[in-house]
C-alpha cells in the first residue's frame, strides 16, 4: 500500500474521530442530571434585614478604638435639636419681644416718650433706676456716680542728655575716634574693639543712656 493512501486514511479517522466527540459531549450535556441549588437559610432569603431606621444593615468591619481595642465602635447619643413649634409661640406672646418687634411712627414716639416721662416712668428692661445712674431723680439731686480708677501713665523715657563743657566733649571726640579705628578691623575682633572703647569712656563719665555713642544698658 502507498503511504499517500495510509496518510489519507489517518486524517479521515482523526476527522472522523473529533466529530464523533463533539457529537457526544453536546448529548452528555443535553441529558446529564441537573444539579440543585441549595439555599443555605431559605427561611431567611426573602426577608431583608433592616437597622434602626428601617433601611438596610450592612454590617461595619472592626476598626481600632480609642481604648486600643479592635472593634466596632458605638454610635453617639441622638439629641433633639429640633426647636418645637410651641416654644416659638410661647416667645412671640412675650410682651418685650412683641415691642421690640413692633414698628411705630415717629408721631406714635413722641407720644410715648411724652408718656414715660411722667411719673410713671419706664418700665420692663428698659427700667434702669436701680442700676445707679440717677434715672428717675428729680433734676439737680442725680445720685454721683462711682469713680473709674485709671492707672497712673508709665514715666516718660529719660531725656538724652549731653554733658556740657569741654571735659565732655573731649571724652566723646576720643570715644568716636576709637569707634572709627574699631570699624576699620575685621569681622569678629569689631564688636570686642567696639565695646571697650565704650567702656573706657562711657562707664567713667556716666554717659550710658545720655550719650548717642553709649547706648543704654539692658542688663
């Protein structure tokens, strides 16, 4: 037998072969048993678990607490900040608050500053003769008032004075002379060179705080 014929044959009974599979896998699927979904707690399935406020619960995961634990934490206290509609009644019929929010005219004013200042006086919060500031004396017998005590002001600064005198300003002609030799030096040996000359001639004649080259002192 030629081999072109055995190779022809092979691939008819491979062909042949993968048909009849496909065919049997379809029918093995078609009538293999079905297998039944098993529900864990069908008495529980249909009915959905709801919180508080009648919406549904959806559990939190433990989170860390502030004593450290691991857990969920509690929810704060519900207060009521509702304001109830009888309190704002009860506000509105207050007599104050409803003269208070009353406009009147400028003639209906004059007649009720014209009305208090009789002998009746005023009355309610706006009744300030027993605070002490003389409301409701008669004129020239108002009860004085208590004196405020103020703090005394701080001293003013003391005056720069520069000594008189050739004495003073002989001392002060050198003390600029060595500040300008200090000004000629470096960076670091400047401030040392600065504050003995300061020294030598600021310390014996007095001049801190009364001469511009001799600073105050602040220690």
């Amino acid at each position: 037998m030629s081999w072109r014929l055995i190779l022809v044959a092979l691939l008819l009974v491979a062909g042949a072969s993968a048909w009849g599979g496909l065919q049997l896998g379809n029918w093995l699927v078609a009538h293999g048993p079905a297998a039944p979904v098993i529900e864990e707690h069908p008495e529980l399935s249909s009915v959905p678990v709801l919180d508080a406020n009648g919406l549904p619960y959806v559990a939190q995961p433990p989170q860390p607490l502030v004593n450290g634990q691991l857990g969920v934490p509690e929810l704060p206290d519900h207060f009521s900040w509702e304001v109830s509609e009888a309190s704002i009644e009860e506000i509105k019929s207050n007599p104050s608050i409803a003269i208070a929010t009353t406009t009147i005219t400028m003639d209906e004013a004059r007649q009720i500053a014209e009305f208090m200042g009789g002998a009746q006086g005023l009355q309610g919060i706006a009744d300030v003769g027993n605070l002490g500031l003389g409301a409701g004396q008669p004129a020239g017998q108002n009860m004085p008032l208590q004196p405020i005590e103020v703090a005394p002001p701080p001293p003013p600064p003391p005056a720069v004075v520069t000594p008189q005198g050739s004495n003073g300003n002989q001392w002060q002609a050198s003390l600029r002379q060595e500040l300008q030799a200090c000004s000629a030096l470096g960076f670091f040996d400047r401030p040392s060179c600065a504050w003995a000359a300061r020294n030598k001639y600021c310390e014996p004649n007095n001049g801190w705080g009364r001469v511009r080259d001799c600073p105050a002192k602040s220690f």
